[in-house]
C-alpha cells in the first residue's frame, strides 16, 4: 500500500535535490554500474552526452565503464537546480560544478578541467531507490570554464595572462570566464528543440573527447 501511495505523491523540490546530490555523489566516488542503474528509467531513457547518446542502462554501463577508467580526482559541486513539477513528473535545469583530472599517456603531466555544465533534466517518481526519484531524460547543454582553464589545459600551472594570447582568437565568449550567462537556458518541454542559443557547442571540449576515446580504446584492447 505504501508503494502504491508513494507512486501517485507528487514530486518536491527537496527529493529531487537530494537525487541530484546523490547521483553526483555517486559519479564522484565512482560507485559500481549497478548502483548508478537505480536512479535511471528502466524505459523511455534518453541521456544526451557529447560523446554519446544513451536510451537504456545497458549503453550508460559501457559509456560510464569509459568514464571510470579515464577520470580521477573528480569533484561534482550542485550549484542550482530548478524544477517545473508537474505531479509525478519534473522538468529541471541543473547547473552542477565539476573538475577532474586525466592522464593522457604518455604525456609527461595529468590534464585538469574545471567548469560549470548547465544540464536539462526529466525526473519522475520511482520505486527503484531510496530517493523515490528516477532520471528519464538528461541532456548537456553547454559547458562554462571557468577562469583560466580549457578543455585542453593541463596541470603545469598554465595562466590565464599567459594563455590569454594563444586563446583569445580559438576561444568563444561564453568560455572566455567562468561565470554564467545573466539569461539561463530555457527548458524545453518533451519532443521541443531547445532555444538555438543554448544549443551544445562542442568545439572546444573537443580535445578531451578525442582523448578519452582513444584512451578507451587502448584500455579495451588491452584488456
């Protein structure tokens, strides 16, 4: 009876806080696949990476596998979200803070990262974990650096001052700082295409998705 009851409670914004906090903390400490299958829609799944485009658990186990194998010290920090809740269901923004390191061998130094990723979400209720909240849909709308840092900076205490050069002609605008854009991004309803303003720009995230791949394919054929 009490599933029965928690399946029809309309949705807080407090548990879908607390499940974007858990679902970050998860990736964090890189908790086993199975534990990360709990929060995601057995059915209807559309998860849109930059590297990938995910409609069922099984395809998020082998992209998170990637995942796991390539970043280390990561540190996911939720800044906001936002929530339109309708009932069971919820469309939300998420902006959440992450940093991680990579090592791209043979390179002589690990690469680091830091930046906000501005996300848009669709939530509903679920008995799969103890949240009550499952992900149906997930989908990156764009990445903002933070000062100082690309996709393709390293770990050798490179400056912004000192890259500012080199950068200033292969860099957007909105990667030029690492604060957000005063307009947040519009969250589309389902099956809408999302404000052409806040379309994915990869371009500059490129090198890091370049190199995880091949590092992926060198730790699949190596094991």
């Amino acid at each position: 009876m009490d599933n029965i009851a928690t399946a029809v409670k309309p949705l807080t914004e407090q548990e879908i806080k607390a499940f974007a906090i858990a679902w970050y903390d998860m990736l964090d400490i890189h908790a086993p696949a199975e534990e990360c299958y709990r929060m995601l829609a057995d059915d209807e799944l559309n998860m849109v990476f930059p590297e990938a485009v995910i409609h069922d658990v099984a395809e998020f186990g082998r992209l998170y596998e990637g995942w796991t194998r390539l970043y280390f010290d990561e540190n996911h920090s939720v800044q906001s979200v936002t929530s339109t809740i309708n009932g069971t269901e919820a469309q939300c923004e998420v902006i959440v803070g992450w940093q991680a390191s990579w090592f791209p061998a043979p390179a002589p130094k690990s690469k680091r990262t830091s930046l906000n990723a501005v996300q848009q979400w669709k939530v509903r209720r679920s008995s799969k974990n103890r949240y009550s909240v499952e992900m149906a849909e997930y989908r990156v709308l764009r990445f903002d650096y933070a000062p100082g840092l690309h996709s393709c900076n390293t770990n050798d205490h490179t400056t912004e001052r000192d890259s500012s050069a080199r950068d200033s002609s292969e860099r957007s605008p909105k990667h030029r700082t690492g604060a957000l854009p005063n307009k947040p991004p519009a969250v589309s309803k389902h099956g809408e295409v999302p404000d052409p303003q806040f379309a994915p720009d990869w371009t500059s995230h490129a090198c890091i998705l370049k190199e995880q791949e091949c590092m992926v394919d060198a730790l699949a054929r190596n094991r």
